[in-house]
C-alpha cells in the first residue's frame, strides 16, 4: 500500500506510522553489469528519502512486476523518480531500469519456469536507514509453495550484498508451509510492533491450515540487521487464537493485505482480505499491531457485508476483500480502509468478477468502525461510467495524495470495463478524500482508460488497463503520481503488457504528460515476449 498516511513524529516526511509503502517469454538476458552500476545519487545517505525511495534523492521508485517473463519465471523492473517522472535511462540522480530475476547474479534462486517472481512487491524501509528495500513474491516458486525475496536499498541504488530468500519452510521450520501455499501472493509492510521500522507480511492465500486450505499470513519482523531473524517470524490464520473464523478450503485468507494505523495509536495494524469466506462473499480480519509484538497477539475484527451498517449484502461470490487500501483520507489522524468486492453482481459462487463495488470503512480511536461507512459502485451519482456485469470494479486499490488538497484519494482499477463498445478494455476511477470520507465533488469521480486524450494505445478487448495501481510520490514529495498497470496490452508482443504513469496535477491525476513505459521503450530491459504481463503488479 504505498499510502501517504499519517507521518510519525520522527520523520514528517515519510508515512504510516513509520515509512510505509502499502494486487507467463524467452531466456533471460542479464543486460546490467550489476544492480549498483549507473549514476550515483548525490545524496550521501538516505536521510532526504520520501516514501518509496530506494536511493534518497527524494523521489520515490516504482516497481513494475512480469510474472509472466520466460515462461513464467518471471523479473521485476525498478523505475527511479525524478522531477520529470519515471525513468529508463539514466538523467540526474535517477538510474537505468533495474532489471531483477533470480537469475539475476547475487539474486538467490533460479529463475524456473512457473515461479511467477514479480507477481506481488513493496518498498518499505526494513533495516532502518532511511532508504526504501524491495521485496518480491515468487508464489509459484517449488512448484507453488512459494517464496520472497528481499534486496537492500543505499544511495546507489538496490544492492544485492545482502540479498536473501525465503520460503514458509524456511522461515517457520519443515511443513510449515502448504504444498501449494502460494506464499508470496501477497505483500505489504508497516511497522506492525512499534519500533520503528517496517516489517512485511506475506500472504500465502492456499496455505494448509488444520487440514483445510483456508490460507495464513506469515510476518517477517524488520530491524537493524533487516528481515528475519530468530524469533523474528510468526504466522497468523483463522486458526490463531482471536482471529474470526475456521479455516476452510478457499477462504483465501491472505488474498489481499494493507497496513494502516486504524486506531491512532502510533503502531500499524493489519488488514487480511479472505474473500472465499461463505461461499465466496468474502470477509476482511483485521488485526491490530501492539508495541514490541506486532499482530496476532489481541482480539481481531473481522468485517463483511453482513456487518451492521456495512453497504450491502453479502452474496456468493462478491468477492468482499480481493483488494485493500488503507490511509487518513478524512484527516482525523486515524488510518481509513477502502475495500474491494469485484464480484459484487456478478452471477454464480465462482465467478472471479461482477459490476464490483468499494466499500470505505473509517478510522477510530477503537480502530476500524461500521459507522459512516460508504459504498461506491460506477452507478454511484458523480462516477463516471455505467456498471456492466463483469467490470470488476475495485479488483485494484490504491491511496495517496492524487490532487492538491491535504486529503487522501483513491484510486480504483476495474480491469474488465467496458470502454465505449470495446468489452474488457479496462478503466481507473478516483475518488476524492474529504473529511466525510470518498467524495465525487470537484474533480472525484474521473475515469481514465486508453479512450481518453493523453493516454498511449487505443482501447482493446482484454488490455486490462488497471489490472494493477499504485500512488507514489515520483515527481514531488508533495503530491502522488497515479501509476497503472496495463498487462494485457499488445505492443511488441501478444499481450507483453505497458505501464503509464499520469503526471501530477493540482487537480489531480494529469493524462496529459503522461509516460508509458514497456519492453520497446529505450532503456526498458528485457526484450518483448508473448503472455510476458509487463504491469501485473505495480507499486
């Protein structure tokens, strides 16, 4: 969740409650000498870093995820921010396009077809130096066990010195993890126990849980030496004392993950999506941090459309869950959460999608509260566009400070929109943050896709413009450029995939200015292949 969201008294400049970040090809060919070649920053250390910053230039980093990369062994880029926006080849303080694969020499591992490295990622600082790390998910890793990766950032950008990998079995002893867990689907971090730095939770949606495959969550606790550590990782599931629920086959507890300070209290809590539960209608935990333990040591809360004053009604497949986004968009000093159903009128328990629908559940000093909660649906008064069947509204959610007011907004992907007559083209909505919560007045509401002025390509069945979305402070410390993945667009490939980052703009997200960027960009590492999903994750 790369969310501007409240800052610490230690650091005004960074986010949450500490420095926060936070939804298949050919060979690899190794086109860099190594991760810390290309210009220097000129800062000396971190200390200038905003959120996502890997080199302290202060400007944040974007992650670009391709799964789908030699046959699905999959690579990651890193895209570094500067005044201009994202860039590929070096100008400035800003690097090349750094192109990691776990045949990346210092990377551990061996990229293997099916491992699917890059499907999930997140920035946040886990050694406390003030520079942004990369983690990666590597869900299909040993034949879907799964796995993650972490590599350091400095003020020359991601090293791999200290690059390390983890599965569930190794981080949590022999058979911990499910044979097909998936651990890695899922990723965000926060300072989840109070100290100060960023931990990451990992999401392992299908892990085996007291015979079922109901899904856990595993907590990699941050500090000075980094992640992991003896004692320094635990698991929570339905299973674990004072989380709702039992484990069963297909909850997906993990599916989606945020961090945000819900209750005020200066240490980050945990937001689960288990959008399998009954049937399929899906449900979020909630759990909160406590100082010097981190979750799954006090009583969770869990929170679905059949809660009192939830919109809604809790359906077979909606899907309630399958996103998250948590930031202050109402300015009350407590964490709101933004959560997406995108099966929500859709038919039949499997379905994967519906029209979709968003619900925003706000802050409090007791944490996350029912009341003056709001549903969002592209049929609420002021969205732009019409609700279709299998627009997945809300598959993607992402906050930060999109326009010039004080407030955070939100961004909504629904992949499968149908733009103009072209079906599952895809579309992005934002909505804006106001003291009452989302709103559609002043600029709220806007709906981007390839249709509208600015934006590269033409809208075609199947691009799945905002599959993936993110907010980051590239340009400016003091507004987010939107980021939008786009994995299913055709440009030197069948569907390789592109990403476009609208520039920043009082008024919000600006099409106009906008830089695209995929495998036939100059500088782009990689070269072009079919079903490669250039975009599936951003952050």
């Amino acid at each position: 969740m790369d969310d501007d969201v409240r800052r610490p008294a230690h650091d005004r400049r960074l986010t949450g409650a500490l420095a926060r970040s936070l939804t298949t090809g050919c060979a690899l060919v190794l086109l860099t000498t190594g991760l810390a070649a290309g210009p220097a920053s000129a800062a000396t250390d971190c200390a200038g870093a905003v959120r996502g910053d890997v080199n302290g230039d202060g400007h944040a980093e974007v992650v670009v995820g391709e799964p789908g990369y030699a046959r699905g062994a999959g690579a990651v880029h890193v895209f570094y921010g500067s005044t201009a926006g994202l860039r590929a080849t070096p100008a400035g303080t800003a690097r090349d396009d750094e192109y990691v694969s776990q045949d990346t020499p210092g990377v551990p591992g061996t990229g293997e077809a099916g491992d699917h490295f890059g499907s999930s990622a997140v920035l946040a600082d886990f050694d406390g130096d003030q520079c942004a790390d990369l983690a990666v998910g590597a869900p299909g890793e040993n034949t879907s066990r799964g796995a993650v990766t972490v590599l350091y950032g400095s003020p020359t950008g991601l090293s791999t010195a200290r690059a390390a990998s983890w599965t569930h079995d190794d981080l949590l002893g022999a058979g911990a993890g499910g044979p097909k867990g998936r651990f890695g689907e899922t990723l965000a971090a926060g300072d989840l126990d109070g100290d100060g730095v960023a931990d990451l939770a990992v999401g392992a949606p299908f892990d085996r849980v007291g015979g079922s495959s109901g899904g856990s969550v595993v907590v990699l606790r941050g500090g000075a030496a980094g992640l992991g550590g003896a004692g320094r990782t635990s698991a929570v599931s339905q299973a674990t004392a004072g989380v709702p629920g039992t484990p069963e086959d297909g909850d997906g507890f993990g599916t989606a993950l945020a961090v945000g300070d819900f209750d005020g209290d200066d240490v980050d809590d945990l937001a689960v999506g288990v959008d399998g539960e009954n049937a399929g209608a899906g449900v979020v935990a909630v759990l909160p941090g406590r100082s010097g333990v981190g979750v799954g040591a006090g009583p969770a809360l869990a929170l679905g459309q059949a809660s009192p004053r939830v919109p809604g009604a809790a359906e077979e497949g909606d899907r309630f869950g399958g996103a998250l986004a948590a930031g202050d968009v109402t300015g009350d000093g407590h964490d709101d959460l933004a959560v997406g159903a995108p099966g929500e009128n859709g038919v039949g328990p499997d379905r994967r999608s519906g029209a979709g629908s968003v619900t925003f559940l706000r802050g409090s000093a007791t944490g996350i509260t029912t009341t003056g909660s709001q549903g969002w649906t592209q049929d609420s008064p002021g969205v732009q566009g019409v609700a279709g069947p299998d627009d997945a509204f809300g598959s993607a959610l992402a906050m930060g400070h999109l326009d010039g007011g004080p407030l955070l907004d939100l961004a909504v992907g629904a992949p499968r929109d149908a733009v103009g007559s072209v079906g599952r083209a895809g579309s992005v909505t934002v909505l804006d943050g106001s003291p009452a919560g989302l709103t559609t007045a002043e600029s709220g509401g806007t709906r981007f896709h390839q249709d509208v002025d600015g934006l590269r390509g033409v809208p075609e069945p199947g691009d799945a413009f905002g599959w993936s979305v993110a907010a980051a402070p590239v340009q400016t410390p003091d507004l987010d450029s939107l980021v939008v993945g786009v994995p299913g667009e055709s440009v030197g490939a069948d569907r390789d995939g592109l990403v476009q980052q609208l520039s920043t703009f009082e008024f919000g997200p600006n099409p106009f200015g906008s830089r695209t960027l995929h495998q036939g960009t100059p500088g782009v590492r990689g070269t072009p292949a079919d079903a490669d999903a250039f975009g599936r994750a951003v952050r």
